[in-house]
C-alpha cells in the first residue's frame, strides 16, 4: 500500500481534509497529514463550504482535524504520493518556499499528486501544471490558466487525471477523485 503525504492548514475545507484523510486509509494506505509550524499533534482548524444556491459557496466554522506528522520532518523520497485539499488555507501555504519544493519534488519524480477546489493554488503557484488538463474551483480558471495549464470544467462531482496528477472542483467529486487517485496508487 502507499504511503501519502497530505499537506494541510488552518480553514482547509472539512470534506476535503477529513474525507480522503480517512478514505485512503480505510483503503490500506498511510497517510501522514502536516502543516508548516506545526507538529504531530497539534489541531488545524477547518471550515466547511456549501452551496446554498448563492453566486458562491458560504463558509462556517468546520471541526478541528489533529496532525498527525512534523512537517519539518518530510522527505518527499519516503513518500508514495502527495495529497492537496483546498479550502482557504492554499491561499497562504502557497507562500511558503518548502511547500512548493516539495510539490515540485513530487511532480519532478512522477508520483502522484491528487488536489481539489483551491488546491490547484499550491500547484499553480509551484509551477507544474503547463499543459495539463486540471480541474479547480471555478474560480481558480484564471490562475490555472496563467499557469499554463488547460482548465477542465467539469461538474461538481467529477474529476480529471492528466499523468501523475488528478484533480477536482469540490468536494462532491470525492467518489470520482479517490477513485483516479487509487488507480495511480
């Protein structure tokens, strides 16, 4: 079974954390889940998204989720896979330099990397998406595509897989993302 590496933080959707957090798991994988400035144990807090029929989604506080890995300990070579839920929380992971080093360490490598709703912010901002097909949030399209990546519309529920990467627009695409995520596992 793989190994994989779920990068997290403080207001990740709670769907989009927890759910492929314990999926893979129930699957037989491990699954290490790390924030940087945080360590095994500590809490994040999340939010949850809904769509309420609304130009957006709404927001509200969502659970707290314990890490249970030391970011500062990855090395991406005892990793299998990366696993990037969205949510608010890429919005300022994707400033951090070793975030995006090890995405692009995963991508440089060809392991897998699953990611949906905001996600595709951190893969954006590491610059590995030129010419791929991604699905995002809809209102990620502008960044995927100054990114140089082709973005793919899909509906809420489904999910794309363009060579190593898989993505999704929400969280109701969890069937179809952990599906194509396993299937490269």
């Amino acid at each position: 079974m793989a190994k994989v590496l779920m990068i997290t933080g403080d207001y990740v959707e709670d769907y989009e954390n927890m759910v492929p957090f314990q999926g893979l798991m129930a699957m037989g994988h491990s699954v290490d889940a790390v924030c940087p400035e945080k360590q095994a144990g500590d809490m994040i807090a999340t939010s949850i998204h809904d769509f309420e029929g609304d130009q957006t989604y709404s927001e509200k506080r969502g659970h707290n989720f314990e890490l249970n890995a030391t970011f500062d300990h990855v090395l991406e070579e005892n990793y299998d896979a990366l696993y990037l839920p969205g949510g608010r929380s890429p919005e300022y992971l994707r400033l951090n330099r070793r975030v995006i080093e090890i995405i692009q360490q995963f991508s440089q490598s060809g392991k897998p990397i699953a990611s949906v709703c905001h996600g595709p912010q951190l893969l954006t901002a590491a610059g590995v998406i030129r010419g791929k097909k991604v699905s995002a949030y809809p209102a990620c399209q502008p960044e995927v595509e100054m990114a140089g990546g082709i973005f793919a519309e899909l509906p809420m529920d489904g999910a794309i897989t363009d060579g190593n990467l898989v993505t999704a627009p929400a969280w109701p695409a969890h069937p179809a993302l952990l599906m194509q995520f396993a299937a490269l596992l």
